[in-house]
C-alpha cells in the first residue's frame, strides 16, 4: 500500500528534477498551485494470487500541471 506523502513527494521530487526552471516561482516570496495525475499498477515481477507479503506497485507521474490564471481587479468587469 502506499500514503498520501508518498504520492506528494512522488509529485515534488517530479516537479523538481524533471521541469525546467523556467517559469517556477521565487520560493522566498511566490507561490503556485500543482496538480499531477499518478499512475499505479502492479509491479511487473509481481505474482499474481493471495499473498502474505504487501503489493509492490510502480508509481510514475504522467500528467503534471502548475500554475493559476488570475485577472487582477483592475480588468474585471464592475458588476
């Protein structure tokens, strides 16, 4: 089985190894939201049937996106 964490430090260590830097946000006074679709299935020497021992599974991140879309207030619309 795995956590929760597990799949957030999957994300994190994805976002940092594998986009580039450009476009990231300064760390010490920006933020932004990141979103990822994980895949999960069983390990490929996994054999199948009732085991006693815990399922190994291969976690790999497929889709990851970051960013927001924000208008400032100034080009909104009054009403």
């Amino acid at each position: 089985m795995w956590t929760a964490d597990e799949i957030a430090q999957l994300c994190y260590e994805h976002y940092r190894t594998r986009l580039p830097k450009q476009g990231k946000p300064d760390p010490n006074r920006e933020w932004t939201l990141l979103a990822a679709v994980v895949k999960i299935q069983p390990a490929a020497n996994q054999a199948h049937g009732i085991t006693n021992k815990p399922a190994q599974v291969m976690k790999e991140v497929v889709s990851m996106g970051t960013g927001t879309k924000c208008i400032g207030q100034s080009k909104m619309r009054k009403s």
